[in-house]
C-alpha cells in the first residue's frame, strides 16, 4: 500500500471513530463520557486526510 492510501484509511477510520463515538454516547448512559469527547479523533483524521492529498515530494 502506498503512503497517500494508509494516510487515507487512517483518516476516514478517524472520522467514523467520532460519529461511533457520538451516537454511541448519546444513547447509552453508562457510557456518556463518550459523547463529551467524540471531537478528539477528528484533529487526528483531518491531519492524515491533509497528508494523504498533499503532493508527492520527490528527490531533489
């Protein structure tokens, strides 16, 4: 697998990690802690979605 597709699988497992999280929290109350902090994964996610469309750099 090329690097710009892991940065990609990564990303996207992020963002669905915080709607998991989200829905998760918000429906069960045991487990409300969830729903205060599902925005955590999302910096991450946006990070390697940012790496996985910058262009390649080659050697110079």
């Amino acid at each position: 697998m090329s690097t710009k597709s892991i940065f990609s699988l990564l990303g996207v497992l992020c963002l669905i990690a915080a709607a998991v999280m989200y829905f998760i929290g918000k429906e069960s109350s045991h487990l409300s802690e969830m729903k205060e902090f599902w925005w955590l994964p999302l910096p991450v996610g946006v990070i390697f979605i940012w790496l996985a469309t910058r262009p390649a750099q080659g050697n110079k």
